[in-house]
C-alpha cells in the first residue's frame, strides 16, 4: 500500500497531526462545540478570547451580516462579535477538559487583558488550565475599551509591553495575533519579539463596511438603527492575509514561525498560506459557512497535493513561494506576450471585445457575422482583462512572444 504524506507540523514544540486549528472566533467557543470539531479532523484551536469579566460582555444584536456578491454566497462576513462571555471559569473548566479527552490536539488560549495585571492574571490561569500556547490578541477591531484590541496592535510599545509583561509569568510559547489594520504589520510583530513572543498569528478582520442598507442607510449588521465600521473576514480578505504572511516571513530581523489567518475554505486556501510561509492556519468564516466538516476537504486536497508533488512532508512545502516574490522593479520587462484565442470554443457573446475596447488596449475588432472576436495581435496589452471576463474557462491564455516581437506604440488624440 503506498504510503500517504505526512501531514503533521511542529510549531512551537507541539506536534499537531496536521496544519489546520480553528481560529479564536464564535466557532471555538466551548468544549461541546470543540470535540465535534476535534472529531471532524481540526488538529488544534485557538480557543475564543478569554477576559477577566471585570468588564462585561454583551454581544451586539445582530452581530454579523454577510455579504453576497452575485451569485456567491458569503464572499465575506461583517461582524461585531466580541471576547467570550461565558465568563472565565467555565471556559478554564473547559480548556482542562479538552486537554484531558483530547491530548493529541492542541489547545491555545487566546487571552485579552484590560490593563497589564489582567493580562498577567490571565496569562497564569490558563497556563494552569493546561493550555499548551497562548495567544495574545492584540487585534480585535470592536474592542471600545482604551488599550485593548487592535488599539494596542497599533502602538508596538503596548504591544512589547503587554507580551514581556505575559512572558514574566508563563513557561509555554505565545503567540501575538496581528492586526491588518496598520500599514506595516512589521513593526508590532518586532515589538512583540522583543517582548518575548515565540510566534505571531495573522491576520485578524479587516476594518471596513461590506454593506449599507438602500432602505435604512444604516451600515450593517443593523443593530437596531445603528451600524459600525467592524470587521470583515471571509474570502475577500485571503489577499490581504497571504500579502501580510507573506511579509513576516521575508523579514529577516523577525524570524519567528507565522500561523496564518484570513479567508481559507480549501485546501488550496491553505496551501497558498504555507508557501506563503505560514506553519499552520486558522479558520472561522469557513466554518462559518459550511460547518466542521471542511477540514475533511482540506485533509484530504492536500494529503493528494502532496502525493502528486512527490512531497512527502508539510514542513517542505513551508514558505516555497518565498523565493519568487519580488518587488515589481525587478520585473524582466524585455519579455513580452500577447492573448491568444481559441475560437473554435467561442460563444460569440462579445465580452472580451467590450472590455478591450473599453478596458484594455482596443485589440479588437467584431466580426458581427461570425460574432467571432479579431484579433489586431501587435494591439495586444497582454493585460489579459478578456480572459477574465470570459464565461468559458480557458479560451483566453496567455503567449509568450519571441524577443524581436514588437508591440505597437499606442495612438493619441491631438
């Protein structure tokens, strides 16, 4: 019998049998909910963020809207979902449980304190629950409390602060959760490594508005007549993750093994992520959309990725991509191509035309009698635009041309 990959990852010491943990979020929210999840195939978790209760939780109603676009369905997720409020010790009892049923799965605490002894307090409670890694969250972008949150995420002197503060108190790794919401994820990631921090996690929900109510103006989720600026997750956000991942790993005075967060569904999702340079990945609006049991797809995609690959091992695949991404001066733009058509599968529907002419570098004609698109092939940008818009799959793709091709000067009016 031909022996699978090895799906299974060392990040900070544990092993965790294979890359994928839930992300601290609605969908880690209680023992009960984690054992369906532990069954399903989730190596770890990220369990939901843990506060001290001396400031109450109470969830906005709604809490979440999801955002459609077309026929796609949950292109992304608006919430303004805060900490846990089941209060400390039930979730204590319930990292101890996890830890006690299922040994072979890691259980990360996310903590957030309100101020330094908080985090402290927090920080040794968990560890004595039997947490095998915390995380910091220094990223939650709902948080209206001074020096919580994304708040701290933005200013790296809480961010050290906070972390030493945490390593002071604590043997097991932490983990500092980044947010996006900052031009330069570097810098807090730095700080965080000075304070002591083993790892970072990336990224947390984007800071935005998906929607706003045509009948109401009321930006959503509506609650009750007022909406927020809060954070969005879902596919949409994938891009921005993969770049921020994508960063920490080139930076070559941080050095610190990533977990990778922000719009995974698949396995392809998550594999863009490791070799991107993330060791593990997190996941909630997934789970969010189609429940526990994506994870048997992605067990699965990737274990035949692999085996097509010849890979034998996850670590392998960690940060492949690294070595060709470049900044765009280093382009070789002495190489050229073009569009090339097979018109042969066309459906004469005249989009790439349109969008040529309108969008690209009017490389186009019509034949309206064949309803067939002409190709003026020295016109041709190579912007591929008509390859996008195309409604069958692979009619469009892109030529190289040899180095003595020319492309034609573009014309102007005056």
């Amino acid at each position: 019998m031909e022996k699978r990959p090895d799906l299974s990852v060392e990040f900070l010491g544990k092993t965790f049998i294979n890359p994928f943990l839930l992300s601290s979020s609605p969908v880690s929210n209680s023992a009960k909910m984690l054992e369906r999840a532990f069954e399903a195939g989730w190596s770890g978790v990220a369990y939901k963020t843990l506060v001290t209760g001396r400031i109450p939780i109470v969830h906005p109603s709604p809490r979440m809207h999801p955002y459609h676009y077309g026929e796609t369905r949950l292109m992304g997720l608006q919430n303004v979902e805060q900490t846990t409020d089941r209060g400390l010790k039930p979730n204590l009892r319930d990292i101890a449980y996890l830890k006690k049923h299922w040994p072979d799965r890691v259980v990360m605490a996310s903590i957030m304190g309100f101020a330094n002894q908080e985090w402290a307090d927090l920080a040794r409670a968990c560890e004595d629950a039997g947490a095998d890694m915390l995380e910091l969250n220094f990223s939650c972008p709902h948080m209206t409390v001074e020096g919580s949150g994304c708040k701290v995420g933005q200013e790296h002197e809480l961010v050290e602060k906070f972390t030493a503060t945490v390593r002071k108190v604590v043997s097991i790794p932490l983990v500092a959760k980044m947010t996006p919401n900052l031009a330069d994820m570097s810098i807090p990631a730095l700080a965080a490594k000075r304070g002591g921090a083993d790892a970072i996690s990336a990224i947390n929900t984007v800071k935005g508005i998906s929607e706003i109510g045509l009948d109401d103006w009321v930006p959503r989720p509506n609650v009750f007549g007022k909406g927020a600026i809060s954070g969005y997750s879902g596919p949409a956000v994938k891009p921005i993750g993969l770049r921020f991942i994508a960063e920490l790993a080139s930076d070559p005075k941080l050095k610190l093994p990533l977990s990778g967060i922000g719009g995974i569904e698949t396995w392809v999702d998550a594999l863009e992520y490791l070799l991107a340079g993330a060791a593990t990945v997190q996941v909630t609006t997934g789970v969010i959309h189609y429940g526990y049991r994506i994870v048997e797809d992605m067990i699965e995609g990737l274990s035949d990725y692999m085996a097509q690959k010849g890979v034998s091992r996850v670590a392998d695949l960690i940060g492949k991509a690294l070595p060709n991404l470049h900044d765009t001066g280093k382009f070789d733009v002495a190489k050229q191509g073009v569009a090339q058509y097979d018109l042969d599968r066309c459906v004469g529907c005249g989009q790439c035309y349109i969008v040529c002419r309108d969008a690209g570098g009017e490389a186009l004609e019509w034949d309206a009698a064949k309803r067939r698109p002409r190709q003026i092939e020295d016109k041709c940008l190579s912007c591929m635009i008509c390859g996008f818009v195309c409604p069958v799959a692979g009619l469009i793709t892109f030529k190289k041309k040899p180095a003595s091709w020319k492309r034609r000067p573009t014309v102007t009016l005056g």
